[in-house]
C-alpha cells in the first residue's frame, strides 16, 4: 500500500487529524437496509489525506484491501480527534462503516468494513461552508471517482493533499508558516505538485 509523508512546516493543533477520503462506488451484493429497502451500492475508500503536526499530512491510497486501507487510516489518525468537511457526516460514516446514501438514514451498525477504533473517537465535522480559500487549477470533487477509476492517480493526490490543507487552515490554528505553506499548496498547482511527488 503506497504512503506518501509530506512534510508541514511550522504548527498547528497538535491533538487533532484533519481526514479526507477519495472514495468510489461498489456493488453491496444485494444489502438490504433497516428500512426494509435494498441497497445496491456503497462507496468504498480509495485514497485518504490525514494531516497531524507529529506526522505533516499522510496520503494512502492503492491498497490491496479495504482491511488494509483502514489500517493504515487508523494508524495515521492515531486516536487524535478527527476533523473533517462533509454534508451527512460521509467521512466519518464510512470510516464507521454505516453510511447509506444521501436520501437515507444511516445504519445503527457497521454492514462494510469500518476502522478499528471509529465508534469510540471523537468527530468534528466542520461542514462545507469552509472552502472560503483561493484554489488553483483543480479536479472537482465531483469527478474524482471518475478520475480514480481511469487511473488519474497524481491529480487526485493533488487534490486531496488541497482538501487537507483546507481542513488545518479552517480548523488547525495554524502558525504563520503553517499557514503560509497551506496557502501555497492551495493557488499553486506545480508547487502542491512538488510537494507529493518530488523527494
């Protein structure tokens, strides 16, 4: 399983980790939900952006299995408060294994691998209206399955390590060169670029 470590300079809040997920629809094989009604797909994660001061921001992403992706989701997180952006709490509930789709509710107990350890973390979810911050040239979020399944790797990464980065700048209290890196990664494509894939 690929795991890229990029490095954050200067601080921010150091008991949490800001998470994003890239995550692809796949088939349920035939679940049928509480309500009675079947489901016949569910999103499955593909890629996740975790930032904490101890570690800067990890990207996963290509893993032999879901097991082995929320493994390392776990690992990355290290128990800290997980922050993230999301309408109907859709990070944390697919880390809990519980989310259905956007029209239902969510289900009372895991029915798709979960990570080890999400029922008993806490999770600020800071909604979507944080996305106040100038962004270059980027993917829409809306077309990042897409992207995932055609093989886009790098631009996807890119990306997510932008998602990340607006999670610390709205919620990190980052310090001056914290924030002034974020901001780079965010306007300048061929810098964020750099900072993935250039050792």
């Amino acid at each position: 399983m690929p795991i890229i470590n990029v490095p954050v300079p200067g601080k921010f809040d150091a008991g949490k980790a800001f998470l994003d997920l890239e995550t692809i629809k796949v088939e349920t094989g035939g679940f049928i939900m509480s309500n009675g009604e079947p489901l016949r797909r569910r999103w499955k994660i593909e890629m996740a952006g975790i930032g904490t001061w101890v570690n800067g921001i990890t990207l996963i992403y290509s893993a032999d299995s879901e097991e082995e992706m929320l493994e390392g989701i776990a690992g990355a997180v290290g128990g800290r408060e997980v922050v993230y952006a999301a309408t109907r709490q859709f990070d944390e509930m697919i880390l809990k294994g519980r989310f259905t789709n956007a029209r239902r509710a969510h289900e009372p107990e895991p029915f798709f691998p979960a990570m080890s350890g999400a029922e008993l973390l806490r999770w600020t979810n800071i909604g979507v209206g944080h996305k106040g911050y100038p962004r270059g040239a980027d993917l829409p979020s809306k077309e990042v399955p897409a992207m995932i399944q055609r093989g886009h790797i790098r631009i996807v990464l890119i990306h997510l390590l932008r998602d990340v980065c607006q999670l610390i700048l709205a919620n990190g209290n980052p310090g001056p060169n914290c924030e002034s890196w974020c901001l780079a990664v965010l306007r300048d494509t061929d810098y964020a670029e750099k900072q993935i894939f250039e050792d």
